[in-house]
C-alpha cells in the first residue's frame, strides 16, 4: 500500500476554469486519501471559486489565494512551505492541464519509496511527448542537452514539472535562496538537490500538451533558464550553491 496518506499534491493555477473540475474530480475518485493544495494566481476566471465549493465536502483539498500571477517558482515555494509545516513526506508538483496523467502518480510514489526525488521523464526510453509542434519539442530537447553538458547533472529531463520529493529533499534545499521563477526553477532545483548527492531518479511518463485552456510558456522564460544555469555552474564552482 503506498503512503498516499503522506502525500501533498501541488497544483499552481492561473485560469484554468476549462480543467480544474475534471482534474478534481479525477483525483478524487482514485486517490481518496491523497492530499491536494492548490495555489491560485488570482485567477479572473473564478477558478479558485470551484475549489472552495469542492472543500466542502473534501476536508483533505487546500488552497491558497494570491493576488496576481506572482509566478511558477514562488507558487511551489508556497507550497513547499505549506508541505513542511503540515509534516507531509511525499511532496508532489503536478499541471492542473492533463499534460500530465494524473494515472502516473503511482509510479512517482513508488519510486520515492527508494530515492529522494523522482522526475516524470518525457526523454526516457525515446521521446514520449504528444501534440507538440517540432519547434517547441527541439527546444526543450536541446535545454536538456545544454543543462547537461554546462552543469555536468545526468538528468535527461531536467525541465520537466511533474515530480515527486520525499520531504528530507525539501528539507536539504535553503528555500530562501531559489532565485529561479520560471522555466529554470524546475532545473534550480534538480540541480541542488542533485549537488547534494541525493538520489535523484527520473521514471517515464507521457506528456500530453494541453487541449483546453492556454499555454503559460512564453520565450522570455527560455531565455531566463539560459543564464540561471551559467549562474548555477558558477554557484557551485565558487561554493556558494545554497
């Protein structure tokens, strides 16, 4: 039996009134006893409005309101704080769009069961993405080629935002010092985590790109996660990666 009892659920939401009932609904029905913490941008759409209606009759569904899109990275920094103080083991970041299957959330927590942190791989055993136009999947190939080879971490899919990590992970890394908030905090923290000799392993999953509501990628955060890797490399040469 896994420890879905343990486990916290991190969903960031920003205008995702298309999606956010059906993935309630679903995780829901499969996982009773997991958690789950949805943290909202001050979405206009009244999303967080559907998930005040759903914690009437679901004692274990958190939310936490913020005003404005104040950004991906502090969104799970929020949440990472709500996890520790609440003594949750198994800390999970997951989309709200069914880009990611809520189905392979198992596999996550197995898989934490003998390491600290799990990465849903979309590079593992070929490439498992679907709907995605060739432009946008050689970028985020080619990120993970670049990541690799600057900052030496053998992490195929070093962007990727569906994870699990066991609470002595989050507890290793200094929250106050993530300079990252978009595209590369996903890579900021595998890094850290890594660097630390933590056991970090990456289990495959299916990416599928969202079909209702929109995308929050924009080419200024690809950009971003370009130099926080130099800045990571150069941290951790100097002693100073926190």
């Amino acid at each position: 039996m896994l420890p879905y009892n343990k486990s916290l659920l991190i969903i960031p939401t920003y205008n995702e009134i298309d999606n956010i009932k059906k993935m309630l609904d679903t995780l829901h029905g499969l996982y009773p006893e997991l958690s789950v913490l949805i943290i909202d941008d001050g979405s206009p759409d009244g999303t967080a409005d559907i998930v005040k209606d759903y914690q009437k009759n679901w004692p274990t569904l958190h939310l936490i309101q913020r005003e404005g899109k104040l950004g991906l990275g502090t969104a799970y920094i929020a949440g990472f704080r709500f996890a520790l103080e609440k003594a949750y083991e198994y800390i999970f970041e997951m989309d709200c769009d069914f880009s990611h299957d809520p189905n392979d959330i198992p596999t996550l927590l197995e898989a934490a069961q003998t390491n600290d942190l799990i990465i849903g791989s979309r590079y593992i055993n070929g490439i498992r993405i679907i709907n995605w136009p060739m432009r946008r999947l050689l970028l985020s190939y080619f990120a993970g080629v670049y990541t690799r080879i600057i900052t030496g971490m053998t992490v195929l899919d070093a962007t990727g935002g569906f994870k699990c990590f066991k609470r002595n992970a989050l507890e290793s890394l200094n929250l106050d010092k993530v300079f990252s908030n978009g595209y590369s905090f996903q890579i900021e923290l595998n890094f850290k985590v890594w660097s630390k000799g933590l056991k970090v392993k990456e289990v495959p999953i299916v990416f599928t790109e969202r079909r209702d509501g929109e995308s929050k990628m924009s080419g200024g955060i690809v950009f971003e996660a370009v130099f926080a890797v130099i800045k990571l490399r150069l941290r951790k040469i100097f002693g100073i990666l926190h």
